[in-house]
C-alpha cells in the first residue's frame, strides 16, 4: 500500500466564490441539481465531471477540454511541489442534531494489484456507470473526483498531525456546512501520516464504481504502453481519507416506504412481527416532527439500538428486539454471519422478504423506494401512493468493515456517509 503527495490542481479563486464552483460527487446529481450548479458560476465543476443532463453521454471529450482549458487559463491553479490536502467539515448531524466536524485530506493511492486485497469495497457496482467513469478517465486522463477512503486511528494519532497546517480557506456551502482547506507540505509529518496509514487495509465509504474504474483505466493504460517502466500516472488514484474513528464520522440510515400493503397484509404483518419483536403502538399524530424523533431514537446509544419503526398513515409503531437469534432463524440459510448482525439485511430478508412475503425484493422494485427524511416518508404516505415506511437505524463504521473484511457485500442503500465529499476541491490530471 503507498500514499503520496502530489501537485494538487484546485481553484484560484478565494474563499468567497468556492461555495458557487463546487459540486456534489457524480452519483448524487440528478438533471435538477445539475442545472442548479451550472447556474451557480460558470465554472462550476460539474461541467467537468458530467454532461447537460444524466442521459447526456456525449460529453467526455469537453468535459477534458474544459479541464485543460481551466488549468490553462488559471481558473484552476497546480501546486509546484506535492502536498497533502486537509479537509475539514463541519456540520450538523441530521439524525441527533449534535454538531460535528469530520478531517481528512486528499492523497495519491496506488492502486493495488489485482491479487490484493489491500482496498476493501463493501457494496456492489454496476457496469452502465463504470462504463460511463471510464469515459471520462479515457478523456480526462486522470481522476476529476476523489473516491472516499476510511483507515484506523483509534489513538487518532493521524488526527493530530493534521491539525499542522494553520493556514485554511473556509466557505460555507449551499448545505450549510463550513468547509476548511490548508495544503500540508511538512515532510516529516507527511512521512509520520505515511507510516500510518500505508500498513493497513483501506475500506471504500463511498466512490465504489470509481475505485473500480480506476483499475480498469490503470489495466487498459498498462496493455496500451507495455514498455514503460515503474510508476505510472495511471497507476494512482486521487482519493479522501478520514479515519474510521474520527469524531464527525456519521452514517446516516436510508429508510424504506413500501407500495401494495393492504390493511389486511399489514395485520399479517404485525401478527408476524410479534413472534420476534415487541410491537408497540406509539402515541400521537403522523407528522414529519413524530417520524423525525422517533427515526432519531432509533440511532440513539441511550435506547435499544436493535428496533426499528413503523409508519403508516394513521400510526406510528416501534418494534424492539429483545432477542437477536430469534430473528436470525427467519434468515435464509446462504446469509454469511457477518450479515446476519445487520439491522439492514434483517430489513431486507426477513422484514420484507419473509414477513410481508416479497419472497425477494430485488423481484419487487417497484414496490420500495428509498428515503432519508421524515417529510420524504410523509410525501410517500400521503401523495407517492405508498403504504407503509420501515424506520432503521444507521449502519456503524465497525459494521461496514467486518462485512469488507470478510470479502462480502451489503444490501444496495446501506450506508450513507454523511455529508459528502464536495468535488472540485482537488482534482488529479496526469501530465500531457
């Protein structure tokens, strides 16, 4: 495993125009929000990383020339010696409401070997978007956006080197959270951040179908130049790293609203339910402000942590598991035992799967959609046309690793890592 500095390429303009030339990571952006961005500066980089719209596929040669030209021109601006990127956001937690400041900072990764194992992924891809990012890569030639990496500090011994660099450029973006940069170019503790971190297994947060892509890049590059010796540009891969540990980590839960629950299947459902929870029946209306509080009790360490909640139109349930092997029996016999401690899976193969008799839920996609706030699941209930929301609880780093490490994959929508990691901050370019 090797981390290194390189000559970071960023935005010249200062602390007062980032928030407008910034943008959320590819797979985020809907034709909405793409539009939003362009409208906010011209030189918003999701010009650079995306077309006019999702369907555009046609955009990968200007989105390079826009790059190049940017560089060019001095709308982006290249470090003339290798540095290290920290990056620090602040924040609001949506779920306890506490406010939070997660580190990290941009490096180059090499990308390991195909017999390694040295990056662990934690959720499946897709070949329609993979095929898409090495579009881009082809034309970019490099990496316009950073994958996001966890490593362990449990002493937080990396966390305390990056609080060197004193100098830091902070703007707010249009989410509200306070983004600070300051470019770290001490070779000691670049070296002491090094020595960490490179001894052990990385796990990929959130940039899976980039990861994959960059290996597929770095594979096609190899066979196009078979004589070229050491290192390559390909060979790196422009990446965030915060730890595993860190403070401001949050994980937030994507919950569930479910279509064609009839009053009588729901009735099935509860009477199934209670062979393996405590159901109770929650006083008070259906509101936004009641999924909310009981959504964020779900997550709370002061309560039961293994309990999901309910929604339907009229009333609000919590079911609390006293007993987790009584509902690991309702698990089909192939669920490995990483997975089986999974509030998620539970949701997924026996909530669903077994208790509302989906048989599969990848057989019923139609039937589900995924949300994250309260008013979501009250738009589903009241105007969507769907029946039922099934509240849970976030998934914890922990969880994510030990499913990584044991070489298995989550349910789609397990994690959501929270906020996102803006683009536009660092880009990598190979040299031309």
């Amino acid at each position: 495993m090797q981390i290194n500095p390189f000559q970071i390429i960023h935005y010249a303009f200062d602390a007062s125009l980032m928030s407008q030339v910034v943008c959320p990571p590819y797979d985020k952006l809907s034709d909405e929000l793409i539009k939003a961005c362009k409208g906010l500066h011209p030189h918003n980089f999701v010009s650079a990383i995306i077309g006019e719209t999702l369907a555009d596929h046609s955009y990968y040669p200007k989105a390079a020339e826009t790059l190049r030209s940017w560089l060019k021109t001095g709308i982006l601006e290249q470090e003339s010696s290798p540095k290290l990127l920290v990056y620090r956001q602040a924040f609001e937690c949506p779920i306890s409401g506490k406010k939070l400041t997660r580190t990290g900072f941009f490096a180059l990764l090499r990308l390991p070997e195909r017999d390694r194992n040295d990056v662990l992924p934690h959720e499946r891809t897709f070949a329609e978007h993979k095929a898409d990012r090495l579009q881009l890569y082809r034309a970019v030639r490099g990496t316009p956006e950073a994958i996001f990496v966890l490593y362990s500090d449990p002493d937080q011994s990396v966390l305390s080197l990056l609080e060197y660099p004193a100098d830091s450029v902070s703007f707010q973006d249009p989410q509200g959270h306070t983004n600070s940069l300051a470019l770290l170019d001490s070779p000691p503790i670049i070296n002491s951040i090094k020595e960490r971190v490179e001894s052990q297994k990385l796990l990929i947060a959130d940039g899976h179908h980039r990861f994959e892509t960059g290996m597929n890049f770095r594979d096609e590059c190899r066979q196009a130049f078979p004589d070229r010796e050491g290192p390559q540009p390909w060979d790196d891969i422009l990446v965030y790293f915060t730890a595993m540990e860190d403070p401001g980590l949050a994980i937030l839960p994507t919950h569930r609203i479910v279509k064609a629950v009839s009053d009588e299947a729901f009735s099935l459902f509860l009477e199934r339910c209670r062979s393996v929870f405590e159901v109770e029946a929650l006083p008070g209306i259906v509101n936004p402000d009641s999924i909310a509080s009981l959504a964020s009790s779900l997550s709370s360490p002061e309560t039961h942590s293994e309990s999901f909640g309910l929604v339907t139109r009229q009333k609000l349930y919590r079911l609390n598991l006293s007993d987790p092997q009584l509902l690991r029996k309702h698990l089909p016999e192939d669920i490995e035992e990483p997975l089986q401690d999974l509030p998620v899976v539970w949701l997924h193969r026996v909530l669903l799967d077994r208790f509302l008799g989906f048989e599969s839920e990848e057989n019923a996609p139609d039937r589900i959609a995924y949300v994250r706030t309260a008013p979501e699941v009250v738009q589903g209930l009241t105007a969507d046309g769907y029946d039922l929301g099934i509240l849970l609880r976030g998934t914890q780093s922990r969880e994510v690793q030990k499913v990584a490490q044991a070489g298995l994959r989550m349910p789609q929508k397990s994690t959501d890592f929270f906020p996102k990691v803006l683009s536009g901050l660092a880009v990598y370019l190979h040299p031309m």
